[in-house]
C-alpha cells in the first residue's frame, strides 16, 4: 500500500500521520501472521481468540516484503498489534 494511501484526509478523518506509515505499513505486510485458537465459550458457543502475531511468521513476511526492521519501528508494531488484538477478542 503507498504510504500516500495511508494518508488520505477525507470525512474529518486525518489519515496516519507521517511518523507512523512506516509501522503501518510494516503491521499490514504481516497482519495475516496471527496466531489464533479456537475456544468453546462457557455456553457452549464456538469462537476464536487472537492471541498476537506470530513472531517467526511475521519475520518471514516482513523480510520477504523487503520491510527492514528495527526495534524502534518493532515496537510500534507492536503497539499496533495489541490494539487490535484487543479489538479483535472484544466479544
């Protein structure tokens, strides 16, 4: 995705702002690397939960995408990740 993408202003949103396109775009080169269990709910309802992203997934993903990786920008992904992972288990 071009990091102009990631900036579009539309609808009184103001896009990711300049500093954070590179982890942006580092999360969506590995944001299909999750590792996920599938749970029984105390109903009996099935389910998933997200656990994180899978660290030697996400680094075969982010070297084969050319992203090259810091512990800076690691752990901006890394704050991308709970974020979501906390939306993504908000039953």
């Amino acid at each position: 995705m071009p990091a102009d993408a990631l900036q579009h202003r539309d609808e009184g949103h103001e896009g990711v702002w300049p500093e954070h396109v590179p982890a942006v775009e580092a999360f969506l080169a590995i944001g299909d690397q999750w590792d996920i269990l599938q749970i029984t709910s105390p109903m009996g309802a099935p389910g998933l939960h997200y656990r994180g992203l899978d660290p030697l997934r996400a680094e075969a993903s982010l070297r084969l995408a050319g992203i090259e990786m810091t512990p800076k920008l690691w752990a901006e992904v890394r704050a991308i990740e709970q974020g979501a992972r906390d939306a993504l288990n908000a039953h």
